[in-house]
C-alpha cells in the first residue's frame, strides 16, 4: 500500500473522489461547471469520434422530471432532483458504436475535475432512458449514457467505502485460479429480467460476494 505522502496529486484527487448524494442548496458558478466539462471533452475517444454531448440542468422543475426517471424498482433517487446541479450525459450511436465507452471515459474525467474543485458528483446508471430521452428533447440517434449530479457535499468528506485488495482482481499476463471460480461462469451472458434482477440485487447489496464493497463510492 502506498503512503499518502508518496501520492501524487493525481492520485490524491482519485482516492478522494465521493458518491455524493446529500448536497448544499448553494448555486454551483457557471464558470465551475464549464470547467468540469472541459475536463470531460479531453477523455479518450474510439478514433477520436468525441461523440459525447452533456445537457446541463439546472432548473428545479426539469431536475424534478428527470429525477422521476431515475430508479430502480420504484426506489427514488432522490438527490437526483436535490442537486443544485444535473449533467446527462449522451452519446450520438450514428457518431461512433463506442459512445457508451467514451462516454464513461468523459465522465470520470468530469468527476475528479469536480473533486479537484471541490465539488461533489455522483454517478446515476439507473433510470429509464426512454423517458428520459424525451424529458431533455434529444435528437434521433441520441442516446441517454447517464446522468451525474453536481453540487457541494453538504458534508464533509466521509470515509472511503473498502476497496477489494490488488491481489483478488489483478492477474499477470493469464487469469490466475480462483476458487470455485466455475461456480460463478455460468453469470455470463445474462439477460432480460435475470439480468435486471441481478442489476437489483447489486444496488441493494443483496447479491453474494458483494457484501464488503456495498454501494462502492
């Protein structure tokens, strides 16, 4: 394990980055939130396609809407709507197939710049596009990757969650045994409503294994 003293700044920002989900009702400046995305336009792209597109929301009745979408199972999310500030995140399909992959590139970018400034953000992944597609006027071949939500922590900062050690998830030059390993191969290629029960099961910390890494920050 490293010693914080040994940390880079970089690193510092990485390991100090937050789901924030409680925020203060303070206004976020214009010049902050631009400067955010201007980190998030400097991610990698598949053959430098950028084609990522992030719609600020700020107004309250339009956070409101979109925080309706937002959900898993009918549990709200609630400081979709609370956060004094709301970035969907969208990627043209017709731009390049690897939207998705660049998005999430951007967004992690936009998240540690926020760190970085102070800010807090959050990751929301589960909503239903459909309606959200229509709530911020997208374009045909627009899709909605995710939301994230922007705005001061209302505390300050919490302990990091527990992180799984290097040794259980890094394997040199081959995948290393695991055991009982097998058990788990047939998880592979799951769909439909097994899927989504599972997606469930892992916002709620209810699928096995994943007790000590519970709503990962």
């Amino acid at each position: 394990m490293l010693s914080e003293t040994n940390l880079t700044p970089t690193e510092k920002t990485i390991r100090a980055r937050r789901s924030v989900r409680r925020y203060r009702p303070d206004t976020v400046p214009r010049e902050l939130i631009e400067r955010v995305l201007e980190a998030a336009r400097w991610a990698p792209s598949a053959a430098n396609r950028q084609p990522w597109h992030f719609v600020v929301i700020t107004q309250p009745e339009r956070r409101a809407a979109l925080a309706k979408t937002a959900g898993i199972a009918r549990i709200v999310q609630r400081h979709v709507a609370k956060a004094p500030v709301l970035i969907a995140l969208c990627g043209d399909e017709q731009r390049s197939s690897w939207y998705v992959h660049d998005c999430c590139l951007a967004s992690e970018n936009l998240m540690l710049a926020a760190t970085a400034l102070g800010l807090g953000t959050c990751w929301i992944g589960a909503f239903d596009e459909g309606q959200a597609w229509e709530v911020l006027g997208l374009p045909q071949g627009m899709r909605v990757v995710g939301l994230i939500t922007l705005g001061y922590p209302l505390r300050s900062q919490e302990p990091p969650t527990p992180r799984l050690p290097l040794q259980d998830i890094v394997h040199w030059e081959a995948f290393g045994p695991r055991e009982n390993w097998g058990r788990r191969a047939g998880r592979r290629g799951q769909s439909g409503m097994l899927s989504l029960w599972r997606k469930f099961g892992d916002f709620l910390g209810l699928t096995p294994g994943k007790q000590s890494v519970n709503r990962s920050q």
